[in-house]
C-alpha cells in the first residue's frame, strides 16, 4: 500500500459545518469570558466606590461630633473596671454616641483609640456595642497590635481600607479618621468596620446569574451559527456531490440552483465556473475517445498489415506459391500439346 493512501485513511473526516460550529464556539467563548470579566470587575468596582462613599461620609461625620476635648481627659483620668469598663459618665457619653450612630447605620461597628506606648500598638478606648446586651466590642483601654498601619495612619488622616477581609460576623472593610480637640490637635482616632456584604452580593449576583445567560446565549448562538452554517455549506456540498458524480462519468449536472439572480456571490460564481470547467472537461473527453478510436483503427490496420506480411513471407506460403505456380505452366503446356496429338 502507497504510504500516502495510508495517510489519508487514517484521516479522520471533519465536516465544514462542524469546523465552524467549534470555531464560532471558541471564539464566543473567549468574548463571553472577556466581557464577564469586565462586567464583573466594573460593576464591583462601582460596588466599592459607593461602598466607599458611605463609609468615609459616616466616618468623618461620627469624628466630627466627638468632643476632642472630653475625649482626651477621658482616657487619661477614668479609672477601668474588673469587667473592662468604667464608671466614668465621660465613657457611657461617648459610646452613647456611637451606639447612636451605629442605629443610624447598622452596617457599621464603631469604635475610637489612641497610640499605645509600645511600637505597633493601639488602644482602645470606646466602642459602639458596648451598650448592647451582652456588651460587644472592644473594651476600655484594650491594648492591641493592628496587623497593618493603616490603623496608625488613621491617627493622621481619614485612611480607608477597601480590601475586604472576613471573619465568624461577615465581611468587612473599614475606615480610620483623626479624632481633634477645640484646638485642631489630632487626640485619637475613629474607626469603623463596615459590613461589605453589599459587594460579595453584587458579586455573587453576578456569578449566579451569569450562567443563566451563558446558557441562553450560547443555546442562540449555536442555534444560529447551526442554521447560518447549513445555508452557508450548503452549496459546498451540492458542489461536492456533483464534483463526484462527474468523477464517475455522469457530466449531466444541473448547477443552475447554485447561482443567485439577485444577490449573486462567490458560490454562484464558482458554479458557473464550476460549468464551464465541465463543460470543456466534457469536450476534451469526447476528443480524446475520438482520437482513442481513430488511434485503434490505425493500430488495427497496422496489425492486419504484419498479419498478412507474415503469412506472405512465411515458407509455407512461398512453398504453396511455387506450387501454384508450377501447376500454372503444367496447365499452360497440357492446353498447347493437345491439338498436335489430336492431328497425328
């Protein structure tokens, strides 16, 4: 067997129809990839920017309204309890207004601090769950090391952290804001955790739902890229059908459907070119049996003209000459000897 015979049986057959269907599949696939990531990054992003407009609008808000003053001399001369509170009116003041800022928006947890005496550290002086029941939240004058520094920098300017973290309550970001007294001096600081389950709804919204309309999708497109498929490979294929009929001799093949009066393309055009190919095809196929017939006669006749010449220059036939010839002259002899014989 011809090793390219073998090559192309081991090919398999794709059809034309089923190239495009993964192809326009592939690429859907990628613009329906890219398009959901923008969507999902742009609407989180909208998410958090309005997410940060909240916090940062109810953060220096809350700051502004604490009296600097108070709180300065609060955290200095009140003296803290066994269960990490104070008797202090200065201190059930305080977290009264944060408590009441916290009812104003439930998705945030207030609480204030100061710098600690040691590196990385703060400590806490009020909190707004601290009128709850049970009291949550940090206590008074809790020592604590924040992981990051934005915490301290919250002690210099309204600071927010917008990476959203999660812990047993939910999710979070959270924001940090200088706390001043009458003078303009910076005391301490204001800080709100703020429940970002806004966001991871948008997202997982997006996420639910973005299979449902990657399968409707995707059902119309394919449907679509099926049918346009079928009307576009169509005339490939009665080109095909017909380009093998020709192949087995049948030239009888009606093109004529292949060819748009109205809106003509490149399928008509490669029918009629397809036509005229056959045609002349046709023509030269009929000369060439023409000459095929005409070559065999003259062979045939050479054939007959060996055949004789063999039979004439055979010894046989130059014996059955000299034969002939001799009964000729006997016969000639016998006709002129007999008159004489009948006169004596």
């Amino acid at each position: 067997m011809d090793e390219s015979q073998g090559k192309k049986r081991r090919a398999a057959f794709v059809s034309l129809r089923v190239k495009l269907l993964v192809g326009f599949t592939l690429l859907f696939t990628v613009v329906f990839a890219v398009v959901y990531y923008w969507f999902y990054e742009f609407a989180t992003q909208m998410a958090m920017s309005r997410l940060a407009e909240d916090l940062e609008i109810l953060l220096v808000g809350t700051a502004a309204e604490v009296d600097g003053d108070e709180f300065q001399t609060l955290h200095t001369e009140a003296v803290p309890r066994e269960d990490g509170y104070t008797d202090d009116p200065r201190y059930w003041k305080h977290v009264g207004w944060l408590a009441k800022m916290k009812r104003v928006d439930p998705r945030a947890g207030f609480y204030t601090y100061i710098k600690g005496d040691e590196p990385k550290e703060v400590v806490f002086v009020g909190s707004s769950g601290a009128l709850s029941d049970p009291p949550t939240g940090v206590k008074f004058l809790e020592h604590y090391e924040p992981r990051t520094y934005v915490m301290w920098q919250g002690l210099e300017d309204t600071t927010l952290y917008m990476y959203i973290y999660t812990d047993p309550w939910g999710s979070w970001v959270s924001g940090y804001t200088p706390i001043k007294d009458s003078k303009g001096e910076r005391v301490g600081g204001l800080g709100v955790d703020f429940r970002a389950d806004y966001v991871v709804e948008v997202q997982q919204a997006i996420r639910d739902r973005v299979w449902i309309a990657f399968g409707v999708t995707y059902a119309t497109l394919l449907v679509m890229v099926f049918l346009i498929s079928g009307a576009l490979t169509r005339p490939i294929i009665g080109l095909t059908g017909a380009a093998e009929r020709i192949g087995e001799g049948d030239y009888e093949q009606d093109l004529s459907h292949l060819r748009k009066e109205r809106f003509p393309d490149e399928i008509g055009t490669l029918a009629e070119v397809f036509e005229i190919m056959v045609s002349k095809v046709y023509q030269r196929e009929q000369t060439l049996i023409r000459q095929v017939e005409e070559l065999k006669i003259e062979i045939d006749e050479v054939k007959r003209k060996e055949q004789v010449s063999e039979i004439v220059e055979s010894d046989f036939f130059q014996d059955l000459q000299a034969k002939a010839r001799t009964m000729r002259r006997r016969s000639r002899r016998q006709e002129q000897g007999a008159p004489g014989e009948e006169a004596s």
